[in-house]
C-alpha cells in the first residue's frame, strides 16, 4: 500500500527535526501532511487544600495553546517550502491524561512520525506518547533521534527479523519505503538458538517477489544485548532507517516495553520505524 498521508506530532521546543522529517518523506512519496501540536493543560493535584485560582488556570491553559499554535506555524513554513499538501491540528490535554484523542487523529493515517525525548529540550509526555503510538494507534511509527539534522534519505535499510508476527508487521509497513532504498539488508540476531535451513531465506525470497534486492546478514552469538548488537550494526554499516517490530505489552496503563525495542529507543542514531 502507498503511503498517502503521514501524521506528526510536532514539538513545542527545539527545531522540529521530526516535522522535517515527515515533510520531506511526504514530498518524497506524495503524501499529504498533517501536523498536529498538542496543548498540554496543567494537572491540578487532589491534595490541594484550597481550589486552584480561576485565572491561574486560564493563563496556564492560554500559554500551552499558544505554544502549540507557534509549533504549528513552524510545521506550515517547512511544508510550504516542500510544496506539499498539509493541514494542522491542535489537541488539548491534560497532562499525564489518556490518549485516546491522539490515537484517534493517527488511526487515520498511514504512517505517524515523532521525535524522540532530547534530553536538553524534553517534550511532555514523550515517552508516554512513542509507546502510546507503538502500542495502541495501530499504525506503524517512525521515531526520529533528536540528533537528526531533519533529512530523510533511506538508501540503506535494515531490516531486524526475528519471525514474529510484530516483525511481519514492520516489514510489510515499510514496503514503500524499501522500494525507495537502493540497498535492503535482513539482519537476525542469533542468541545461540539453532537455525534450520538457510537463514532469512523465506523473508527474503518474500522480498524478492516485490522487485527488492536483498542481502542477509546473520550476527551469532553477539557479547551484548540484542538492542545494542542492531546499534552497533547500523552505526558500523551507516545504515540510513532501521525497521523492527515494536515489543511490549500494557498492564494498569504502563507499558512494559521489550529489552531491545527499549534500548533502541533510547539510544537511536538513525530513524526507526516499528510496528507492533
């Protein structure tokens, strides 16, 4: 399926690399654009003796839209430049609240982009909200390290399998994205288990069928996490996106989410696209 319209959270701080991101893919395949900034209303604690004044909250509610407006022109100047169909959106929420209206702008759209957390500029909620997106939006997502200039260019892919279904998943997402690449490698980290056969041969020759030149690279036995053997990887390859699934499951609205998809997240140097 062609990728038609992409779907990104813009941030408040920063230069917005994950919106020039988006832009550029959706110029790039076609796409229609959406940036959608959120408002972030302030939590008023329980435990307050006394209510919160009136005018404090309308201040701090005033503030938080106004911020994502100032995003959201950021947005509309890259998409102008770009030339490309775009639109904004403006959510209002509550601080450490649900989701469910975020999801809902996402589910209709076929890709949805954010930047990770940085450190010196952090968003709020963002970590909540990249496993929000993994987990319940039912869309693949593509995670810009908040080191990205902002280019998206994905010559070289790497496509982490595993045979999951959460695999499966990721790989037929990017099927758009790998027909824009001049080189597809299939990357199994192999903990020691035995393997039958040749090795990646089956998603391989599933690739193949759609006109993909593939090359398979197995890593036996690597010293160190799976998460960190992908990274060293990617950097020694200079890969330009890593596609994997997204691992991990809910309980009492925590994500619990798998060791390598964890340390990918935190420790990205390219873009990465996961599906759950």
């Amino acid at each position: 399926m062609a990728i038609k319209d992409i779907l990104t959270i813009t941030d408040l701080n920063g230069e917005q690399t994950a919106s020039k991101v988006a832009v550029e893919f959706a110029r790039q395949a076609g796409a229609h654009a959406t940036g959608l900034a959120l408002a972030f209303e302030p939590i008023v604690p329980g435990f307050l003796a006394a209510p919160m004044p009136t005018d404090y909250l309308q201040v701090a509610k005033n503030q938080a839209i106004d911020a994502a407006k100032a995003s959201t022109e950021k947005f509309k100047n890259y998409s102008k430049l770009a030339a490309i169909s775009t639109e904004t959106r403006i959510e209002e929420i509550i601080t450490g609240g649900n989701l469910d209206s975020i999801m809902g702008h996402c589910r209709l759209s076929d890709m949805v982009v954010i930047g990770q957390d940085n450190p010196d500029a952090p968003e709020p909620m963002r970590e909540m909200l990249i496993e929000g997106l993994l987990f319940e939006s039912g869309v693949p997502t593509l995670i810009v390290p908040f080191i990205s200039k902002g280019n998206f260019k994905p010559s070289k892919v790497v496509l982490a399998w595993d045979g999951s279904a959460t695999a499966a998943r990721a790989v037929h997402a990017a099927l758009p994205i790998l027909e824009m690449a001049e080189q597809v490698t299939i990357v199994i980290i192999n903990k020691g288990l035995p393997l039958e056969g040749e090795p990646g041969s089956d998603i391989a020759t599933y690739l193949a069928r759609h006109n993909l030149e593939i090359n398979v690279d197995v890593i036996n036995n690597p010293p160190i996490s799976v998460g960190d053997a992908l990274l060293n990887y990617v950097s020694e390859n200079a890969v330009d996106l890593l596609v994997m699934g997204g691992y991990g499951h809910s309980r009492m609205r925590e994500y619990l989410v798998g060791g390598a998809t964890r340390d990918i997240l935190h420790s990205m140097t390219i873009p990465v696209l996961m599906a759950h």
